[in-house]
C-alpha cells in the first residue's frame, strides 16, 4: 500500500450529534483527551462557556470564531486520523448545523440516558438518515439516575425507527453504576473511578466468575444474568451491513464525565467504521481512493473583519490529496485557482496545512467566489457533485428597511446574505418590491442579518415575526403552469402562500396539524418537505 492510500485509509471523519446538555462537549474533549490532542479536561468546555447569547455582531462573530474552532477537529488516536465535526446546538442552531452533517461519513449520537430522544437529536437525526450514514449511539450520564435501558433502546427504534443493538449493558446506574457487560467479547468491564487518570480502570471478568458476585454484589450479579438473557432473547443479530447502511445503530453506555465506557467506546466506533466513503456526482461515483484531488463546500462563514468582506469556505476533500501548491479547478466558477491559505483545525488551534487527503476538511479564504455545494477537481477532471440538499427554515419574519429610500441597499444586502446560505428569502404574490420575508433554521440568524444589514449595507431594519413553523414546496407537475393563487386553494388562516426567488411556491403553516387539513381540503396539491 502506497503512503497515499495509507493517509485516507486511516481517516475517520464524523459528526457528532445531540440536544444540548446530552453531553457532546465532554465526550468530544475526552476522545480529544485520549487522543493527546489537548492536555486536560476543560479546554474545549472552557471557550464554550464564553460563548453568551447576544445580538451584538462582534460577540456573535467572536462566538463565530470559536465555534468555528470547535466546529471541525482533527487529532491522532492509535495510527487513526479523526476528523470530528461538531453540531453547534442552541441559538447557534442553523442550517450550517444541517449541512455540516453532509461532509461526515457516520454519527456518533449522544442521549441523554435520563432524558432520552429529544427535540433536537430527532432533527438531526432526520438529516442523517437521509443519506443512510452508519449512526452509532452513546447513552451518557449513566453515572446519574438513569431510565431503564431497555426503556431507553424502545424509544430510539420507536421515535427514530432505527433498530438498535446494545454493545454492552450498563450495571447499575447512578452511584450504582459499577461497569458494563461486553457482549461481544461476553466479559463484565468493571469500571472503578480514577478522577486523575485519562481512562477509568477497567477489569475485566467473565460473568460466571463467582468473583463477580464480590465484585458487584449478588443481587446486581443475578438481574445481570437475567437481563443479558432478556437482551439476546428479544434483540435482532448485530449485522455490520445494517450498520454501515444506517439500519441498525449500535448502542453503548457509559458517561462521559467519569470515564466509564468512553475508550472502549471510541475503539469499537473506530473498528466499525470504514475509510472516508465515495461520493455520488451526477452518474459517476467518486472514490476517497482515486488519484484525482475533489472537494465540496458545505460551509461558508462571514469573516469576523467587516473592511473585507472576505470569508473561509469550508470543503470537505473527497477523493485524493490536496496540495497547497497545485491548481484546482472550481466547476462552478468555471477556472483554474489555487486555494489560498488553506487552514485546518487541530484540537483549540488553526493551522496553515500544506497537504490534506479525502476525508478531511479544509477551510480557505473565500473572496467571494464560493457557495455552498460547489465542486472543486482536477483541471483535467471534470464533474459536479450532488447539490446538498435546502432546509425548510422553521423561524419567519417580515422585514423592511425603515427608511423606504434605502430599498436598494436593502434588497441587495438581503440578497447577498441569502445568497451566502445563512437565510432563505421568500415574497408573497402581493408584497411589495420593499417587503422580504425571511425563515432561517435558527433564531440567531435573525440578529446576525440585522447586525450584518446595518453595519455593511446602512439599513436599519423594520421586523415583524410571522408565527409560521412548518414548510411545504408545491410540486407542479406542468413547469408551465401558472403560478397558483391564493383564492386557487382552500388554506386556513394560518397558512400562507408565499414564492421563493426563483419563482418555486410554498405554503407556510403555523401548525403542523393545518399541512394534514391543507392535503385533505385540496385533493390536486402536490407538497413536498425538501
Ligand atoms: P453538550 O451541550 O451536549 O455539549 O453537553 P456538555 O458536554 O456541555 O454537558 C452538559 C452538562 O452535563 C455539563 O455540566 C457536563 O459536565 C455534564 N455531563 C456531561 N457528561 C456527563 C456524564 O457522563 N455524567 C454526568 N453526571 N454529567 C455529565
């Protein structure tokens, strides 16, 4: 095997996914921690908790700067390269959220194990499995009070319609949390606390060893016996081709914060998943292996300095190498460049990177000439990749400027951000040239625009928040029709007509229960979520 092929093939890159306060941060800094990328716990918490929730555009950029940080890390764990993609949560929450998860091979899932399935992991979950990408879950806190387990397993094949398969099963919960049983390898891992130490020792013992008794006591020995017999009775087989499709997700325990289960987590994933995975462009697939170097974009982030309006894209290699020195080509600009200061994140810093392989993410300084899902290749290879797909936003406003002169400035500034993928822009058939409104995937969106429309376009921004959450694209099936009106349809009060700039029509409902009513009431109307 050629050093080329040895690069990607120990390349790993996932997304991590969760509702805020699962526990994604303390996993990603202990992988980060066993991986010797950072020298002691708190070093990714730590910037996090800077990050305040604020409508001042320097703060929002300064937590930008450190999401972005955060966002995407590489580190070194046994002869494994690990890129990790991180899903910011709460206000930050946008559709970048969403598209990140295109550039990840699999998802590592964090529940809750008192909380279980929550509003967020469902979403991004529904993400995931659109492009069926192996899902691995990690059930946290365990070291807590915790639900039942198999309670816990129920939810996800119910609420996700995934099947599981538990790895290992937890021993107790709470103070009571003692180990898990190893399925696979049929051994106890008892774990016993170790503040100080990278890993919580571990000791392994059969579980008919009469020491385990001792160990963990009788009573908890014999629900182990019976609950282990429960498990193999009633769970499907572990089929590794289910997991590499996203059918089945395999299932561990353990808590982030004490240790328990981390590591032997970390290696199983790793055994699980495979090298970075082809791509599809069009008819042809491109390979991780191929000569060739390709990337895509799936991010672009304003640059924190407003005197230029310059920015990073964020690509995601797939096939090859990249070498700071050769010329690519970018399909939809239609030229040759070169990547300029192409950087990657290691762990809490930025570096300038000279080489990078499939599967790894790179960001370069963007004058303006990228959008999200852009294809660069090999000048003598053309081809481009599958668009990444638009999130319906779930949050609207009607905005306008408040001075009616400056409706110039306005519509282009609006446009432009659009443009750059952080808002989606819609008109109904009677706003006026100098009304937009605006639905972003995360409320944070909505400051960020104002902050963006005063300081670089002058706008000062009338806004009025419309009460819509749920979107559908009408399908026509004669591209010719006319566009539809409202008096064509029968829509209750709460739904809404409306067209996007390319002349694409939606409905916009403030209940999800008015989509169901809008189907029924019009027999002829074709919607679609995506
Ligand atoms: P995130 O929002 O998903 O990134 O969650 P964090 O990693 O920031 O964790 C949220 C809170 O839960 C913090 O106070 C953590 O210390 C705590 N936490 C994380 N993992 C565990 C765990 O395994 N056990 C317990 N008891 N607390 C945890």
């Amino acid at each position: 095997m050629s050093k080329y092929e040895a690069e990607i093939k120990r390349r790993r890159t996932f997304a991590i996914i969760s509702h805020p306060d699962a526990g994604k941060t303390t996993l990603t800094e202990k992988f980060l921690l066993y991986g010797g990328a950072i020298a002691q716990a708190g070093q990714v918490k730590g910037k996090k908790n800077t990050r305040a929730a604020t409508s001042d555009w320097m703060e929002i950029e300064k937590q930008r700067g450190i999401s972005v940080t955060s966002s995407v890390m590489q580190f070194q764990y046994e002869g494994f390269c690990i890129n990790i993609l991180d899903t910011p949560g709460h206000q930050d929450f946008s559709e970048d959220t969403y598209r990140t998860l295109m550039a990840a091979d699999s998802a590592v899932m964090v529940i809750d194990a008192a909380k279980g399935v929550e509003a967020q992991t469902r979403k991004l979950f529904k993400v995931c499995a659109m492009r069926d990408i192996p899902i691995f879950t990690f059930i946290n806190k365990m070291d807590r009070e915790s639900r039942d387990p198999f309670e816990l397993c129920e939810e996800l094949e119910h609420e996700l319609g995934l099947d599981t398969y538990a790895m290992n099963w937890p021993i107790g919960c709470g103070k009571d949390f003692q180990g898990v049983y190893d399925r696979q390898n049929r051994k106890v891992i008892h774990f016993t606390s170790n503040t100080n130490a990278r890993a919580a020792t571990a000791t392994e013992i059969e579980p008919d060893d009469p020491a385990l008794a001792d160990l963990i006591g009788q009573a908890r020995r014999d629900q182990l016996v019976d609950e282990i017999e429960l498990l193999d009775g009633a769970s499907c087989d572990f089929d590794m081709d289910r997991v590499r499709h996203g059918k089945l997700s395999p299932v561990f325990f353990g808590s982030a914060l004490t240790n328990f289960g981390v590591e032997p987590f970390l290696e199983e994933f790793l055994r699980m998943t495979t090298a970075p995975l082809p791509r599809r462009a069009g008819d042809e697939i491109i390979d991780s292996f191929d000569d060739d170097f390709s990337a895509f974009v799936f991010k672009i982030q304003a640059n924190m300095n407003k005197a230029h309006r310059d920015r990073i894209a964020f690509m995601r290699v797939v096939s090859g190498k990249f070498e700071a020195d050769k010329e690519v080509y970018h399909m939809q600009g239609g030229k040759k460049i070169r990547l300029s200061r192409p950087q990657q994140l290691m762990a809490a810093e930025r570096e300038i990177i000279e080489e990078a392989y499939a599967g790894d993410i790179i960001g370069v300084f963007d004058p303006g000439i990228f959008s999200i899902g852009d294809t660069l290749c090999a000048p003598g290879k053309k081809f481009k990749f599958d668009p990444i797909p638009t999130f319906a936003p779930e949050h609207f406003q009607r905005i306008r400027s408040i001075d009616t002169m400056k409706r110039k400035q306005f519509l282009k500034g609006v446009e432009q951000i659009a443009q750059e993928g952080a808002i989606q822009i819609f008109k109904t058939p009677y706003t006026g040239m100098e009304e937009v409104i605006v639905g972003v995937v995360g409320t944070l969106q909505f400051d960020v625009l104002e902050y963006r429309l005063r300081s670089e376009y002058n706008v000062e921004l009338y806004k009025e928040g419309l009460p819509y959450e749920y979107l559908r694209w009408i399908v026509r099936d004669d591209p010719d029709a006319p566009p539809l009106k409202e008096e064509d349809l029968l829509l209750p009060n709460d739904a809404k007509l409306v067209e996007d700039y390319k002349g694409n029509q939606l409905l916009l409902f403030a209940a999800q229960w008015s989509i169901q009513w809008v189907q029924d009431k019009n027999k002829d109307l074709k919607l679609a979520e995506f």
